[in-house]
C-alpha cells in the first residue's frame, strides 16, 4: 500500500512543472503560481522584450488550461505552450497598431477579439485570451476591450503584455493585475544558454550581440550557427570603406543576404506547419483555427524578416565599432562584445579616432531606427545611405576600416 502524501502546502505553494520552466523570474512564477489557484480575470504583463513575459504568459496559460495544473506533458500543456491550445486566442498588432475592426468578423482586431471573448471555448474548460504588444491597442480598440474587462465571461482569464505599459489606457490598466517581468542579467542570460548546451564562450557572444534579450541570444546562437549577419556586415563596412562605389555594393551585399535569410525562414515555417496538416496538406478540423492563426503569424514574421536579419546586422555593426572604440581608448579586452574577435580588433589601426565612434554609432542607430519603422518601404535606400556616410566618415577620419574584417 502507498503511503499517504505528505501536506505539501506547509510551505509556498510548489511551482506547477510548466511555471518552473519559466527562466529567472522567480518573483512573477511565485506570483503565477498563487495565481493559477484563484485566476482573476485579467493580468497584465510587464517588462522588456526578451525577459520573458511571453514564455510566462504560455505557461500560465498552460496551467490554467491543464487538467492537472501545468503537469507540462499533456496535450493541453504541449499545446498551450506552443500557443496552439483552441482555446488560446491570441490577439496582436498586424500592422503598427491593434485597430478595433468593422465588426466581429474583421480577423485581428478588438471587436473580433471581444466577440470571442463571450463564446463557448472549442474544447471544455477555460478560455485564455490574450493581448500580445497591448501598448499598440489604439484608443477605439482599447474601448471595446475594457468592456469585455468590466463585464468579464466567466472562465475566462485575460493575459495583456506590455513593454510599454504607460502607453495602455489606464481605465485598462486599472482592470489588470500586474506582473513585472525585470531584465535579465548577462550572467543569467549566459548560464541559460550553457544549461541548454552552447559553450561559454558562445553563450557569452550571442548574450552581448543579443543586449541581454534571452530569446534573441537564443535565435543568435542556435538559428545562425555561423552568426552570418555579422559576417556579412562587417564584410559590408569594409567594403564601405574603399570609396562610394564600394559603398553601394556594400549595400546590395547585406539587403542579398536579408533576401535570403527569409527564404530560409519561409521554408523552417513550413516544416513547422506540417504537424497539423492532413494529407492532403489541409488543416485537421480541430485546429483550423489554430492553423489559420499560425499562417498568419508565419506572414508577419515573414514580412518582418529581411527587416529582422537587417536589424541583427545594424547590431554586429555597432557592437563592432564599439569594441574598436573600446581597445582604442585602452579598455581591457573583457569588455568586448565581439570576444571571439579580439585578433581582428586588435589589428585595428591605432590611430582610429575614438571621437568617430560616436558618429558611425549615430549612422547605425538612425539607419536601425528607419528600418524599424514598417511605412518605410525601401530598405535598400537605408542601407545605401548607411553605407555611403560610413564611406565618407573613412574619408574624414583618416583609415578609421583598416580595421579589415577577415572572414
Ligand atoms: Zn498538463
């Protein structure tokens, strides 16, 4: 015969398997964990990009959904962690804003998302609805929202995140339990990355390119074994540095290699599809819905893609800069970003001007700023631009690239 269970709730509740999953947020999982006893109806998630508010917010989903809590191998959990349970939805900009729609029928926008909101869920139990970049919900949008948050469904648990909370409405705001999700530190960045099995030395170069964002180390790291954007545009600022024709080419270089990192991310995005497929290739009747919302986000990555690929090289070619900085002004060879480069860098020219520094880092971040905004539509401009002013900084600062980067 089996003994008796000791009391397990002498102590803090214990984390359900799925929450102590979540990486380095001990305060919000402690949190999650109390919450998933007695959810209330609506949470919203704070903290910035890559701390790990959307990993929280499918484990709580997870547990909230599980028949057991979050055990973290059933179905319901496998699903809910991949963002597929059927009654998940999941409701996020398409474009710069979250618009509140036509009506109930307008696919991803507030109208349709509060609509659902009053359903009966696909499968039985509870709902989770929730608001990806809710910051980005505009003011129409916001409205219908509250209202589904003023007279909440029952079973039905609300999750908003935000990285800029002080832009969601506060009648909004106010509705919600809030959750802080803090930075990450380098150091925690890294040993996640080790425990997963990269090397140190690795962990460390994707976590410094990456500004300390998990998720962003983690594609660095794994999805770019060869860290190709940084090859390509450093090759690029080299290229730059031989004259104005060399600039323009430089440019043409890196928007190829944006063109085809979305190729390669188009097909991985198919694979990723297959599993929900018949036969025939069409979606298996419980997860249409789930499939058209994958499909969906496939597009927006994809749309996003070249821009993504672009930005990770905007940040090698800064980090780059920054380090001859570093090694010019006299600065110890730890604090690189690029730690796996210290001979390129130190083949530097001396006489590279610290002052320019600051002026290539402004061309970088001005071109990472019109590359981010999506009513931009000729990233080749941006990039030319980029390149033909980093050209005539090397005029103007003397050989500021014979700092050549050896492939
Ligand atoms: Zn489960």
């Amino acid at each position: 015969m089996r003994p008796p269970d000791p009391p397990t709730d002498a102590v803090a509740p214990q984390a359900p398997p799925v929450i102590r999953d979540v990486p380095g947020q001990a305060q919000a999982t402690a949190f999650l964990t109390r919450a998933v006893r007695q959810p209330h109806h609506a949470y919203l998630f704070t903290g910035p990009e890559g701390s790990g508010k959307r990993l929280g917010m499918r484990a709580f989903a997870a547990a909230l959904l599980c028949e057991r809590g979050g055990c973290g191998e059933c179905r319901a959990c496998r699903l809910a962690v991949g963002e597929r349970h059927p009654n998940m939805l999941i409701l996020e900009p398409t474009g710069p804003d979250i618009l509140v729609g036509k009506d109930a029928s307008d696919p991803n926008t507030a109208r349709w998302f509060a609509a659902r909101a009053y359903l009966t869920p696909p499968e039985p139990g509870r709902k989770v609805m929730v608001v990806v970049q809710a910051d980005r919900l505009r003011i129409e949008a916001a409205d219908v929202l509250l209202k589904a948050l003023e007279e909440p469904p029952a079973d039905t648990v609300f999750v908003l995140l935000s990285a800029r909370p002080d832009e969601i409405a506060d009648t909004v705001r106010s509705r919600c339990q809030e959750v802080a999700f803090p930075p990450l530190s380098e150091a925690f960045v890294v040993d996640a990355l080790v425990k997963e099995g990269l090397t140190e030395e690795r962990a460390r170069l994707a976590g410094r390119l990456a500004g300390g964002n998990l998720g962003r180390a983690r594609r660095l790291a794994r999805g770019d074994q060869e860290l190709t954007f940084r090859s390509v545009a450093l090759s690029a600022a080299a290229l730059a540095s031989e004259g104005h024709a060399g600039a323009l080419s430089a440019a043409e270089d890196l928007a190829a290699a944006a063109k085809v990192f979305r190729a390669s991310l188009a097909e991985e995005l198919a694979a990723d599809l297959e599993p929900f497929l018949d036969e025939r290739g069409r979606p298996e009747e419980a997860f249409r819905a789930v499939v058209r919302r994958m499909e969906e986000q496939h597009e927006r990555r994809l749309r996003r893609a070249e821009r993504e690929f672009l930005d990770s090289a905007m940040l090698a070619l800064a980090a780059y800069f920054r380090d001859l900085a570093v090694l010019a002004s006299g600065g110890d060879e730890h604090l690189l970003i690029n730690l796996d480069r210290p001979g390129d860098l130190a083949s530097a020219d001396p006489r590279w001007p610290v002052g320019g520094a600051g002026r290539v880092l402004g061309a970088v971040e001005e071109a990472r700023a019109d590359l981010a905004d999506e009513t931009n539509l000729n990233l080749r401009l941006v990039l030319e631009r980029l390149f033909l002013r980093l050209s005539d900084l090397v005029t103007a600062e003397g050989s500021l690239l014979a700092a050549r980067y050896n492939r």
